[in-house]
C-alpha cells in the first residue's frame, strides 16, 4: 500500500510538472491564448503618443516637434584684448609674451518668443559679447541686436530681422506639479539641437546664490554646457521655463538642473520690450529670515515673516517708520515668509505708488504705508559694499 501511495504522488507531481510547460510555452495546445511578453505600465498623458508599434509606450515627440522649431543656437564672440604693457621689452623678458591675439567665444541657446524676431535668452550668456549670431533649427543665421537685459532675473532680450519665424507657445508655468514630465531643447557643448526629458524635480527652489530673484523649476531632464537659455516645455510643447543653471561637480549633468518660469521670463520680457529695461521698487531694508533666535533677541511672538535687521536712512522704509526689528509679514496683502518672497513682493511695486505693509513690532501689529522708490543696481551693489 506505501508503495502504491508512492508511484502515485511521483505520477501527480510529474503530471503537474509537464502541465506547467505546456502551458507556459505552448498554450495554445490548451486552447489558451498567450499571454503578452510585456505588459504596458504607462498611461499615454496628455499631447504625447504611444510610439509606433508598441501601444504602451509614451513618446513625447509631439512636443519635442512643437517646441524645437523656436528653440535657436546663440554664438557670441569678443575682441581680443592685449594688456598694455605687451609692447614693453621688459615685460616680454620677464613675463613672456601676454598677448591675447585670440577672440572670446561663447555658447548658448535661446527661444523665439514673437514673429517680430524677439528671443529670450540668459543675460549670462550674451554678457559683455561684441556679436551674437542666432542660427536656426532651419538653418538660417543672423546678427542679433541685444534689445535688453536684466541680470537680476539672469534674462535677456535679443532681436533678429528675419520673416517667417516659427514661434514657441507660452505656458502656464504655475500651474506645474512635481512629477510632470518635461523636456529641455538647447545646444549643449554645441553638438546641435538636442532633446532631453525628465521631470518637474522641485518647484520654487530659491537661495541657491544665482540670482537675486529667483523662484527656480528644478528638474533632472539633462541640461549642459550651452543648454543656457534654452526652452523647458512640457508635453504639449509649450514653454514652461528658461534653462539657466546646473548643480554640477564635473561640469556635466547630475540630474539638478534650474529653469527661470515662464511666469517670471514673461514678464521681464514685456518690460524690456516696452521700456528697453525692468523697473523694480525698492524701500530701502537689510532683511533676514525669521529664526528663533532673532524672535527671541528683539522679544517678537511670530513664527512667521522677515525681520528687518537694517534700515537705510532717509530711504522709503525708514521715511514710513519702519525700524530694525520690525517684521513685516505682509506686501500689499501679499504674505511674504521669507526674504526672496519679500524681495519679490517690494520689486512689483510701482515707484512712487503707496503701498500698504502689515508690520509687527514685538506684540503691536501695524498698517504701514510706503512709498516704494525705484530699485538701482549701482546703488544696491554699493550698499553691499
């Protein structure tokens, strides 16, 4: 009987065995229908398209399609300079021969923002340049005119003379969420127009020393080395965002790339554009984030806001009676937690308009009104100094 048990288990278990192969690479002995080898995991979003022959694969050459027409390749160059003590023998004999026979070249991206030939770019990348030669996806060049910049903001504007220019669409920039897919579209090393894609990192990074305004996208789309003002866009192609800057300990891509808004480039370009410049207001104030330690030393019961540490005198703030140790909490209803929120809530105020500030002073909370002044670069790098 043990015996028969035995043969018995062996024939089941052999049975079951033969069964599974058959069924695994032969289904249709069964009468079953084979089950696909790979099984799609992504959902087609919005603009893209399943690549062809495979149904489950997203591509986004929709958008890269879209965007890339009006994304254009900057070249500048500089004149050489010789130092003026080349000619002195003496010179030559202990210092060697310094001259500096060569031009300066630079390299960068831009997009088409108008048919009348208005590009966005960085103001780093055209900074101090002699000529700027635009070259287009369709291969056409031409000499760039610098309509204005705005290093603040690290935008500049320049403009070209040709017809039929294709044209990128603005996008919302605030209506980005971590996690959505984008692409960047620029020249890297110069090896041409390349299309990288990644996603929305992190969204308002700010205190990253690049700019005095900023209100960064971070993303790991790759961006390189004359990726600079190029176009950030999302899968419908319209842009999202000016690539500016990297994270980088080699020079190339780690996968932390930054790109100015479309919200913020907008702006500075309608201003450059009307007025060949940006006006920002400016009242005048040293402010510090709100730490626990500052709460405590100038004896103030908010969390929340930016002290003022400083106050210029005679400046617009202290014509108001804002006094160090004051936290302002607000702009114009406009709450503001830390200092660049503040910076950017004083520079959209108009110059010569009052404006309304909601201050705390230890536990008394005030309505200030000020008069904000228009802000100055030279006067501000002096004040830094």
């Amino acid at each position: 009987m043990k015996r028969l048990w035995l043969v018995f288990a062996q024939t089941v278990t052999v049975l079951v065995a033969v069964f599974f192969v058959v069924a695994t690479l032969q289904p249709q002995w069964l009468g079953r229908r084979a089950l696909p080898s790979v099984v799609p995991v992504f959902e087609a979003l919005p603009g893209s398209t399943p690549a062809a022959g495979d149904p489950g694969t997203v591509s986004l050459r929709a958008a890269a399609k879209a965007a890339s027409p009006a994304v254009v390749s900057i070249n500048t160059s500089k004149a050489p300079t010789n130092n003026p003590n080349s000619a002195d023998p003496w010179f030559r004999f202990f210092f060697g021969d310094q001259l500096n026979n060569q031009p300066q070249a630079g390299l960068g991206s831009g997009v088409i923002l108008s048919p009348a030939g208005y590009v966005l770019t960085n103001n780093h990348v055209i900074e101090e340049a002699d000529e700027i030669q635009v070259s287009l996806n369709d291969g056409r060049d031409a000499i760039a005119k610098v309509i204005g910049t705005d290093p603040e903001t690290d935008l500049a504007v320049l403009k070209i003379e040709l017809t039929d220019l294709p044209v990128i669409t603005l996008g919302n920039s605030d209506a980005l969420e971590i996690g959505d897919p984008v692409l960047a579209i620029g020249n890297p090393f110069g090896v041409g127009q390349t299309v990288t894609s990644g996603i929305v990192s992190a969204l308002g990074r700010t205190q990253l020393g690049i700019n005095t305004f900023e209100n960064f996208i971070q993303t790991d789309a790759a961006i390189n080395p004359g990726n600079s003002g190029g176009a950030l866009v999302d899968v419908n192609g319209h842009l999202m965002g000016i690539n500016t800057a990297i994270y980088s300990r080699s020079g190339g891509s780690m996968g932390i790339g930054f790109a100015i808004p479309t919200s913020t480039a907008r702006s500075v370009m309608e201003a450059i554009v009307k007025d060949g410049q940006v006006t920002r207001g400016w009242i005048g104030v040293e402010p510090q984030d709100l730490t626990p330690e500052l709460a405590e030393s100038f004896g103030v019961g908010v969390k929340s806001g930016v002290i003022i540490t400083g106050v210029l005198q005679n400046g617009p703030a202290a014509q108001a009676g804002i006094r160090p140790g004051d936290v302002i909490t607000k702009v114009k209803g406009r709450d503001v937690r830390d200092v660049p929120q503040l910076l950017a809530a004083v520079a959209a105020l108009p110059p010569g308009e009052k404006a309304e500030l909601d201050v705390l002073r230890r536990e008394d909370a005030l309505k200030v009104e000020v008069t904000p002044g228009r802000r100055n670069l030279a006067r501000q790098a002096l004040q830094r100094r």
